[in-house]
C-alpha cells in the first residue's frame, strides 16, 4: 500500500479503528476494501469481525486474547503485504425499478427541483453506473456513490413515518435502497421488487462493496408479476 | 417440553449472545441487552452459556409450564411469583407442569432474563437465536412475544436432569408448585453500583473540554427513547469544538455518540453498524450488562477509565463465571 499511514483509533477496548480518510476518497476506499479482503481472508489472532465503511474500517477483537497494539502491528505488517490496486471482483447486478406513481412518490417533485421531467429522471437515474461503497446503518442497506450530480436532491423535509421495502431513493448526492419498511426521510422516486436483505439467502445481502449496479426501468405491471423474493439481477 | 405464553409482557424476545460475522452487511449484532445475566442464567440450569434465553423488559410475561422444568431468572431484580409467592432468583429454580409464573413486575433494573434446562427452541438464523425485530427475523418467527405463543425447550443436560430430580422431590415434601436451593449465584455477578465507566471514544478530542468535563462531572437522565437499539440521555449539552459532518463509521454497542443537539445516545445490542455522530466515548464491555438495566428516569454518571481497567474488569467477570461453573459441578 502507498506510504500515507492510516490513523488507528481505539473504539472501546475490544474494537481498533483504521481511517484512511476523513473524507469521500476513491483512494481511501479501495485501501479500505483491500484491507477488508486481505483480514477476510487470513484473520489476525483474536479477531471477531470486520466493519468495512467508506473510508474506514472497524476491527473488533477478543481484548482477553489479542490487545489493541498487537492488532495495530499485525494491521501495519498486512498493509505492507496488500495490494490495494488489485481489481475489486465486484458483479454487475442490476436492479428492477417501477418509477414514479405510488411507488416513487417524490419523482415529480425532485424533477421539479431540477427543472427536468419526470422521465428526464428516470433516463439519468438508470443510466447511470453506481458502485456499492458499503453496506451499513441497517441490513443490507447498500450506500451507492455515482448518482448524477443532477439529480443530487435535500431531504424531505417532514421524513415519512414509513418507507415500504424496496424504495429507491435520493439524498442529497447519494442513492439508495431500502431494505425493509422504515421510518425515512430520502427523496422516494421508485421500488423495486428485488429483496435487498433475505436472512435465509446465501449471501444474505443482494449487494456487497465494490459491486456496480444499475437501475432498469420497469412497468407497474412488472412489478406486480415481478417473483416474490426476485431473483439476482 | 413446551411452555405457554399467558401474558407477553411489554417487550419480551428470544436472545443469545448475539449475530457475529454479520456486520458487514449491516446486521446488527442483537443478543442479550446483559450478557452476563445470560451467561449466569444459562450455566445455573447447565446449558451452553450461550443459549437462548427470553428476555423480558421492564414488565415480563406470564408463562405456564406444560411440564416439570427447571429453569433460572437473573438480570433486573423482577418479582416473580407462583400464586403470589415470591420466588428466588439466580439460582436453579424447579416448577412443576401446569405451573404459571408471572414476572410482570420490576423492583429494580429494566430486563430479566429467564433460561430453561435445555434452552429454548428457535430456529437459527445467521448463525444465532436472537430476535431482531426492527427487520423482522431471528428467535421466535422474528418478533416479541404474543399471548398464546407455544415455545419449546431443547433436552436438559445430565447437570439439570440431577437438580430437577432433587428439587422436584423437595417441591413434593413442601408441597409447593416450585423449589430452588438455598444457595445462588455470587453477588460478583451481579451489575455492581457507581459510574459507568467508559474509554475516550475516537473523537473525544473533537469535544470542547468543557464537554469532556460535563460529561465525567454532571448526571445524565435516561429519557423514554432507550431501547435495544440505543439509550438517548438527557443533560448538559456535550458539543464538538468545530462541527464538521462527518462520513458514516463504525460503531458498536457502548458507543457513545453526540447528535448535533448535544444530547448523547448510548448504543445498545441492536445497535446499527455505522454511524456518522461524532463518538465521544465507549462504555467497557464489562459495564454494557448495567446498560441493559437502566430505567427510564434514572439517572447515570461516567467515569474515564483506560483499557487496562478495562480488561482487568472483563477478565474478573470471566473468572467469577469459571468459579461459577466448577462451583456447580461440585453440587452434582
């Protein structure tokens, strides 16, 4: 890895932070993913778990078996050892999207904000290529980078008491998916049926960083016919 | 063996120790608010350690045994009755079949925890049994507890078969519907007083001093909104010296993390996985058992403590509960 050293931060006496960026940094998220991999793939003595964010990655250990200098020098020697520009083996999954009408209720409105039409939305919103930076907050909840920054939209400013499952949706210069019915207040354009978390599935997650994904239009009819569960884009 | 739900209680699931491996994709880790409650409820009836146990909140459920069983309550100090008597806590209890105990009410703390010989059956879902109802999956069919819910336990290892045997026979002598030994658990094991204790968390120094200071120095309310996912505080506002946003990190349970009002939120179990509140402290593992008891209305102070406390505190719980374990062997 290039010789700009990460910050280590401690986050309680079982979890070692390692922060490549304060910021959104391509840079920082491949470093990030490369560190996540290498740790995936040969765990350090006494590691629990790894949290892999934008540009930081959480490492929870056993403090009664490891401690959190040994994490650190065990990080520093696997850094030396990682290539962070090995090509990311991420998939092209693309997702469903009915857009507009009940299941994008906001679509009119963010065309508004950016003088546009509703379908001049739509075409920018899935012509665009997305890459999956991290899945977090809440199960296989996907944060997606590459919206157009024309579409780049505020918050609702009154969030909706819920959000159904599979709402495609805008804030600020980020899209996203919703995978379970929640309390939200993102700008809702679309729904796809594609379940994004499935306990059961192996992966359980539709999505995992360094995927790229796109959104294909589809009928209300689509949907409605669309399997139950959907499959893999 | 199965055992009737009567009454569910305000909030009443199935936990273990918790979902690990899955954060990454940002499930949280869920489990037992107190783990330590059901590392000891466990081994008092001779399980794994880890095996699912219910968890009741503030006011438990009512349940009626179809059979003998012989199972154990720790955690908050709830009233659990048969008929109106008073039963005993952390230790082997044995209730006869057709039995209904109630833990409808809390003297004090928030959670108890009630495991049976054998555990409780549930499916596993990613690897654990506990329920994480916010996405509906885990323990029982992924959410809390119903009246007339029909929960099964596992077999009784060779441990609670022999106590079953010995109490059942002074339950008959006595005459009474239940029976538990003289002895419990080790008052070690049990959440001890004073501050919570907690390690500066990864932007304590992006908080005025002043911040820094309120928080070791002033009491914090536990306000209505404390849940699995997380315990909002209510108090002198903590604020950072420059507020800049921040990118989504990770975060854990314990973490203490500021929103832009000031007012700190404790994460809990069910915590999410990442975050983008600045993180001015985490409560230590061996502390996060007294979290899970904090009552609405009460308050808490802190305590910065460094990770040599921390460990030290966590390798004491560890030994209590070996000295627990090899204690028990020896009533067989």
């Amino acid at each position: 890895m290039s010789a700009v050293s990460p910050a280590f931060l401690a986050l309680g006496e079982s979890a070692l932070l390692v922060r490549f960026a304060d910021r959104m940094d391509p840079l920082a998220w491949r470093r990030v993913q490369a560190l996540y991999r290498e740790l995936a793939e040969r765990p350090l003595p006494g590691q629990v778990e790894l949290l892999p964010a934008y540009a930081s990655l959480g490492i929870c250990f056993d403090p009664l078996q490891t401690s959190r200098p040994a994490v650190e020098q065990g990080v520093r020697e696997r850094m030396a050892a990682v290539r962070e520009d090995a090509p990311l083996s991420g998939r092209e999954v693309v997702i469903p999207v009915c857009y507009g009408g009940e299941f994008g209720p906001d679509l009119e409105a963010v065309a508004d904000v950016h003088g546009l039409t509703p379908a001049e939305v739509v075409a920018l919103h899935a012509g665009a290529e997305y890459t999956v930076y991290m899945i977090g907050f809440t199960p296989g909840f996907p944060y997606l980078g590459g919206l157009p920054p024309e579409l780049a939209t505020p918050r609702r400013e009154t969030p909706r008491t819920r959000v159904p499952a599979g709402s495609v949706g805008i804030a600020g210069d980020q899209t996203g998916v919703y995978p379970f019915d929640s309390p939200g207040g993102w700008q809702i354009i679309g729904r796809t049926p594609l379940k994004l978390f499935q306990p059961d599935r192996d992966p359980p997650s539709l999505l995992a960083p360094g995927d790229r994904v796109r959104f294909a239009p589809i009928s209300p009819e689509a949907w409605e016919r669309w399997p139950e569960g959907g499959g893999r884009g | 063996m199965t055992v009737r739900v009567v009454q569910p209680g305000l909030f009443t699931t199935v936990q273990d120790a918790g979902r690990l491996g899955w954060r990454r994709f940002g499930v949280p880790v869920s489990g037992a608010m107190d783990p330590l409650a059901l590392g000891v409820a466990n081994r008092l009836v001779f399980n794994p350690p880890t095996a699912p146990v219910l968890e009741g909140t503030m006011q438990g459920p009512v349940l009626e045994f179809a059979a003998d069983a012989l199972i154990a309550i720790a955690g908050g100090e709830v009233c659990a009755e048969v008929d109106g008597v008073p039963l005993p806590l952390w230790r082997p209890l044995f209730i006869r079949a057709g039995t209904r105990l109630s833990l409808e009410r809390m003297r004090s703390g928030c959670r108890m925890y009630v495991a049976i010989a054998g555990g409780w059956r549930v499916p596993q879902v990613l690897g654990s049994a506990s329920t994480y109802t916010r996405a509906g999956f885990g323990g029982f069919e992924g959410r809390p507890l119903r009246a007339g819910d029909v929960l099964e336990a596992g077999h009784p290892a060779t441990g609670a078969r022999v106590w079953a045997d010995r109490l059942r026979t002074l339950a008959e002598r006595a005459g009474r519907a239940w029976a538990a030994p003289r002895w419990s658990a080790s008052a070690m094991l049990r959440p001890a007083a004073g501050p919570l204790r907690v390690l500066p968390g990864p932007e304590w120094d992006k908080f005025t001093a002043e911040a820094r200071d309120r928080l070791l120095n002033e009491a914090y309310r536990v306000t209505t909104q404390a849940d699995r996912m997380g315990i909002r505080l209510s108090g002198p506002a903590l604020t950072v010296a420059e507020p800049t946003s921040m990118l989504s990190e990770p975060v854990t349970p314990g973490t203490l993390q500021v929103p832009p009002d000031g007012q700190p939120i404790v994460l809990t179990a069910d915590s999410q996985t990442t975050g983008g509140y600045p993180r001015l402290a985490v409560v230590i593992q061996a502390d996060l058992p007294r979290l899970a008891q904090l009552v609405p209305g009460e308050t808490v102070r802190f305590a910065c403590v460094d990770e040599g406390v921390a460990r030290a505190a966590l390798t004491r719980v560890q030994q209590e509960l070996r000295l627990l374990e090899a204690g028990l062997r020896l009533t067989l």
